[in-house]
C-alpha cells in the first residue's frame, strides 16, 4: 500500500514539475517577444521601416547603406540585427514561430525583399553568414500556411 501511494505521489509530482516547466517556457517566449516588440515598435524604429518600404532609400536593387545619413545607417543596422535575432530565437526554438507570426505578420518579409539585394552582396564581400537566420525566418512565413497566396501579391501595400 505505502508502495503504491509513494508512486502515485512521484507521477503527480512528475506532473506538476512538467506542467511548470511548461509554464516557464511559455514566460520566457512572451517576455522575449514583448522585449522585442517594445524596440521593434518605437516610434523611430517605425519610422525608419516605413521610409524603407515606401523606397526613399531607393529600390531594393539600389539601397545601399553607405550612402545614408549616419542615424539611417544605425537604424538600418539596428533592424537588420534586430531581424537576425529574431530568426536566432526561432531557429533555435528560444521563440516559437506562431508567436512571431502572430506578431510581425508582414514586417520581416516585407524588410526582406528591401534589402535582400544588399545583403546577398554583403555574403559575398564581407560574411558568407549575413543574414541566414533572417533569411531562415523570412522562409518560414513563406511556408506558412497561415500567410495565403493573396498576402505574397500584397506587398506593395504599406
């Protein structure tokens, strides 16, 4: 009998400790994705992005960060950094890609297509690395059931 009720006593304790950690891990994904949207979503981070996708910086095939001003230069580069980390956290399942794509359902593609040019340049001049795990998330909305055809022949849309 006392067998029988210590094991029932470790498999609800079993219980408890995954439904917690499960909890935690849920915790962790909404802060890192809050932390994010608060940087993503200031004011000067929007401002930079619109100006990017409505082509002030010229088309994608054009842009090139070098010639901007020295704060566009830093919010380019605060961006795209900003993007690749979003595809690490996804990558490496820190961030669970429905959460993101709830989140930023056009923002990354749509940065994306912007600046893919320049950074597959930038593979082949400064790192092979630049970008993948931007590129990696970008292809994840792609294979995303949740984005239909009609949303790819949207983009054109602000």
């Amino acid at each position: 009998m006392s067998s029988a009720l210590g094991t029932v006593v470790v498999i609800v304790a079993g219980f408890f400790a995954y439904s917690q950690i499960k909890e935690a891990r849920h915790a962790r994904h909404i802060n890192l994705l809050l932390s994010f949207q608060d940087k993503y979503h200031s004011p000067e981070a929007r401002t930079f992005r619109h100006r990017l996708l409505a082509g002030e910086f010229g088309s994608p095939e054009q842009f090139d960060p070098a010639c901007l001003s020295a704060d566009d230069f830093h919010s380019f580069w605060q961006l795209h950094d900003q993007l690749e980390v979003l595809g690490v956290l996804v990558e490496h399942r820190l961030l669970e890609f429905n959460l993101v794509l709830a989140c930023f359902h056009r923002s990354p593609p749509r940065v994306w297509e912007a600046i893919e040019p320049y950074i597959r340049k930038r593979r082949a001049e400064a790192s092979p690395l630049e970008g993948r795990n931007f590129e990696k998330l970008v292809q994840r909305y792609r294979n995303s059931h949740a984005l239909p055809v009609q949303y790819w022949e949207r983009r054109g849309v602000l």
